[in-house]
C-alpha cells in the first residue's frame, strides 16, 4: 500500500476500541474478515446497479469482481453494496421517474457507511448520472467504471443497432413495406450480448460524458461489455481509486466547470443524445457548478459531429472503439484547438490532454477528420420563443436539414394516450407539412418526462413516402432515436408553459439556426389563453399519493435538470451520529 497518510472516515467505525468499534467490527467479522483488514486500510464501497431486470447490466458481478481485484492489489479493502437500478429498458413509466430517487439510495448509502472512497459501477441510460448525482452530494474520492455496449446487432446479414432499428422497423410496419413477422424476426439479433445500446444513445453518451468529465480512466466508454479489456478497466479503477482515496481526490476537485464545458464540446463531436443536457445540469447542481441551458449554445454550438454512429450516422460502438474510442476524438479535438480546457483534471491524476495528446486513431470514417465532418455544426440546438420561454433542444445531427426552418400549422394531442388514438386515424387532419405537437409528457405531466417525444408519424403519410416531420413536445426522447424533434420543451405543459394552450390549427414556426421557436398567436391572445388554463386547473383532481406525490411535488424543469429542488446542492459526507 503506497505511504500516504490522512485521516480516513472509516477508522471512525473501525478504528476505536470502545463498544462501538467492537459492534461494528464484530458485526462485520462474521462474513470472515480478520482483523488486519480493519487496520489503516482505505475502505472502497462498490456501488453497484446489477439487476436481472437491468439487463444493459446483467454483467456487473462479474465487473465488480474484478474491481475487488484492484483494490486489494493496491492494498484497500473492497465492500460492495447495491442501489437502485432504474433500467430504461423495463422500468415505467420511465426510468427517469426513479433517477432521483436512485440517486438518493446512492447518497445515503455513502454517508451512512464506513466508506472512504467508492467505485461507481454503471451502465444503463439513468444508473450513470444517478450514481454521479449521488456521489457529487457526498464530494468523497469516486471513479465510475461503465458497464459497456453490447455487440453489433446482426438481422438479414447486416449490422443493426440497438434502439434506432426498433424506430426503423416499426415505421416501416406501419407503411406496410414489410410484415409483422419481418419485424420480429430482428428482435433476437438486436441485443445479442450484456451492455448497453451499441448506438449513440443515452447510455453511450453519458459514458462518454463521464470520461470527457475525468471521473473515468480513459477508454471507459467504447469498450465492448463482453471485451476482455473492459474487466482489465475494471481491475484498473480498482487500483486507483485506493491511490484517490488516500490522496483525497473528490469529484469536487474533478467536476469543474472546465470539466462540464469539455463534456459539452466532446458531446457535439459524438453527436449525443439530448438527454445529456438534463443530466449534466442535474450533476453539475449537486457539486455547486451553475451551468445553465445556454451554455449548450455558448460551448456546444459551431462544433462538428465527427463520429458517424448511429442514429446520427452508420456505424456502431464497436467500431467507434476499434477506430480509437473517445480519447481518439479528444485528440481530434484537442489538435484543433477545440477542447475548452485541455488541462482539466482527471481520475488517474493526469490533465485530459496528457491522458489523450498521443491516443491512436485507426480508422478516418468513423472518426472524422475536421474537414469532413457528419455534422459541420452538431452542437445541441437550444431553442427560445413564446412556445418555450425557458428553451427546448434539438439534435441537428439526428435531423432533416430541410426542416431545421419550418412553419407548419398545429396537430395537437393533449397527452401520450390522445397520441396514440388518434395517430392512425385515417381522417386525421395532417399533411407532411404540419408540426406534431404533443402535451402534458414533462416532468410532472407524465410524470417523469418519458422517452415518448419522437412521435412516430401518422401512418397515412409513411404510406405516401413521409419520412420526417417537425414534432414538438415537453417529452424526452431516446438517445438511440432520430429526427426533426423538438424536446424538453419548458416549462412544460402541466406546469402551465405556453405549450399547454396550442390549439389544433396555431401556425408554429422553428428556425433551428436562430434558436427560435415560435407560436403565432399575439401576446394578448397568449396570456388571454394561459388564464383560462389555469382556471380550469384549479378543478383538477390531485395527483396520487406515495413517490409519484414526491416527485411531482418537487421535481424541477427540463432547463433546470430535473432534480429534485430539496437535493440540489453538495451535502458532504461528515460521518453521522452512532447508531447505538
């Protein structure tokens, strides 16, 4: 164990020789740990969100054996403990309903314990920042080590990716261009081994987040889930995190505002999901950093989209890290004098320039090279206008450049449900030119602001060859999803933002270039609007008791995170008050 010496939380259950101390030694020696394992050592929890209803991280066992191997090489003692595992792929209403509520299990979990240092073990779209969440609360040593994608999904003898084929299938039943059994004959092939969705969605995008954060060691976020490589990580963060530990390396020393400013540019350059906007905010919250929506603009914007991955583009997660991975276009970045802060700090100690000024680069069509980019401009488009006063966001990669400026007139659906029973209606008022518009889908109006927001298209038009269209809603969309789509619309329809007032027929304007989202409608005529709205509200029953109360209640905007406004804010982890 290398020769540092600072005062460690866990010698304040483990190291006294009075009642207590012999209580929580006791109590911990009957799982067959000796006593030298309480002497000194840098006690590592390993928070973990394996679950058999989590498949992206069916895996994680086996992951955190092999951090328990670091650890103890390294000379700390590993404990690990579950949390929360709010899963996307079962979990509903949506796995963003729960994302704070994990993070409170995680929170708690570290303070309440005899932990010194923790190794976050996360995969799926919300464990990442969840488990981030709650760690930026406590500010102790952490290091996160991702679950990984999934292997290339394999149907009729070509690649498919996981998420983005199921929009595209689908889409195609419903224009009659191929059979029910042709759709469900892919559904093996799409997820053929443990990991994440092998595209850019969510999952993918919040590893790289985490990495171009420095909470990760480098190539944390391409590495396959079932590569050899991705337990060699996992033996390797186990190792650091004892050196974090002694060193007092805390995530307040790595989530800067630098460090949220390089993972804004990194997620234009990957063309990542939008969901990354609301995590990233709700993270930066818990660790006292003030990032705001418009720093998507200030940071993000004019960045070119240089990996070519699905949704966005061809290819998926393997090849992104047999072609080099995220330090590949850190490099790229860095080069071109294009990461905001090249000296930021990271996990393994090192700036995220040292870590990548050297990373090798294997393969110029995956990984662009500046002068031919997917995307010349792949920053997360924020929007403003009447219809959202506090900014909405669009994905330009994963869009129609011939609808980013658009005026359409209004076909409304006032939840998810009129949605979908009226969206096949046959008579339904629509032309390719309309704009979909889709209420009451927010953080409170779903509740929990579900992945629903990329409409499929009214099958009467995908017949007609209709193939995108501008939808807008207060929703979430899948970061494995594609088009022309207004998101996180705030504030949100429930909360009694404009959007709650369009009516079937308004004229809507977008013009992505100018930020600009617009209902025509005079101001007299809005406000005229938004009063009887409330009026009728005050009518309204109540919503149910239990967490889903909690969380309406208290959860914020779509601009401000989604957080719950009693947890933002960084809480320490002073050691609490005996238990006896």
């Amino acid at each position: 164990m290398p020769d540092k010496k600072r005062a460690l939380r866990s010698t304040q259950w483990f190291g006294t020789a009075d009642k207590n101390g012999f209580m929580y030694r006791s109590w911990m020696k009957n799982q067959g740990i000796p006593d030298h394992e309480f002497q000194g050592k840098p006690i590592i929890g390993i928070c973990n969100t394996w679950s058999e209803l989590t498949p992206c991280n069916a895996h994680f066992r086996k992951i955190a054996e092999h951090v328990k191997r670091g650890v103890f090489e390294a000379g700390g003692f590993p404990v690990e403990f579950p949390v929360f595992s709010n899963g996307e792929s079962n979990l509903r209403p949506t796995a963003m309903f729960t994302r704070n509520l994990a993070s409170m299990d995680v929170e708690e979990s570290i303070r309440g314990n005899p932990i010194d240092a923790v190794v976050l073990l996360a995969g799926c779209d919300k464990t990442t920042p969840a488990l981030l969440m709650g760690a930026a609360s406590c500010d102790v040593p952490a290091i996160m080590v991702s679950g990984g994608p999934m292997l290339n999904g394999k149907h009729q003898g070509r690649d498919i990716g996981s998420g983005t084929v199921v929009w595209q299938l689908s889409e195609q039943v419903k224009a009659g261009k191929i059979s029910l059994h042709e759709f469900m004959s892919a559904e093996a092939g799409m997820s053929r081994s443990a990991g994440t969705c092998n595209t850019m969605g969510t999952a993918s995008t919040m590893a790289c987040m985490a990495e171009a954060l420095g909470v990760t060691l480098p190539h944390n976020a391409a590495i396959p889930a079932v590569d050899a490589r991705r337990y060699v990580l996992a033996h390797m963060s186990g190792m650091r995190i004892v050196e974090m530990a002694l060193d007092d390396l805390r995530l307040s020393k790595l989530l800067t505002r630098e460090a949220f400013e390089n993972a804004i540019r990194v997620n234009a350059a990957i063309g990542g999901s939008t969901n990354a906007a609301i995590h990233l905010k709700a993270i930066a919250g818990r660790i006292g950093v003030d990032l705001e929506l418009d720093d998507w603009t200030r940071v993000g914007r004019g960045t070119p989209t240089l990996v070519d991955l699905q949704p966005s583009g061809r290819f998926l997660m393997e090849e992104f890290y047999y072609a080099g991975g995220l330090p590949a276009v850190l490099r790229r970045l860095g080069e071109a004098g294009l990461l905001p802060h090249p000296d930021a700090l990271t996990a393994n100690g090192q700036s995220l320039w040292d870590n990548n000024k050297e990373a090798p680069l294997y393969n110029d069509e995956v990984i662009r090279p500046l002068d031919k980019p997917l995307v010349a401009d792949g920053g997360l488009c924020v929007l403003r206008g009447n219809l959202a006063p506090n900014g909405a966001v669009l994905k330009p990669s994963a869009a129609t450049a011939s609808l980013l400026k658009h005026r359409g007139r209004a076909v409304v659906f006032e939840n998810f449900d009129d949605y979908k029973a009226r969206i096949g209606d046959p008579d339904l008022d629509v032309t390719a030119d309309s704009v979909l518009v889709m209420k009451n889908c927010g953080p409170k109006g779903y509740p929990g602001m579900a992945e629903v927001g990329n409409m499929g298209l009214p099958p009467k038009l995908l017949a007609q060859g209709v193939t995108d269209m501008v939808r807008v809603s207060d929703a979430r969309m899948s970061g494995t999803a594609y088009g022309t789509v207004v998101l996180h619309v705030s504030p949100e329809a429930r909360a009694g933002g404009p959007l709650a007032v369009v009516r079937e027929g308004d004229w809507i304007e977008l013009d992505a270039l100018a930020g600009r989202l617009h209902l025509d409608v005079s101001a007299e005529e809005l406000t005229a609007r938004l009063a009887d709205w409330a009026e009728s509200q005050q009518k309204s029953p109540a919503d149910a008791s239990g967490y889903r109360q909690l969380y309406v209640d208290h959860v914020l905007q779509a601009d401000q995170g989604c957080d719950f406004d009693f947890l933002v804010g960084c809480r320490g982890a002073e050691v609490p008050r005996h238990s006896h």
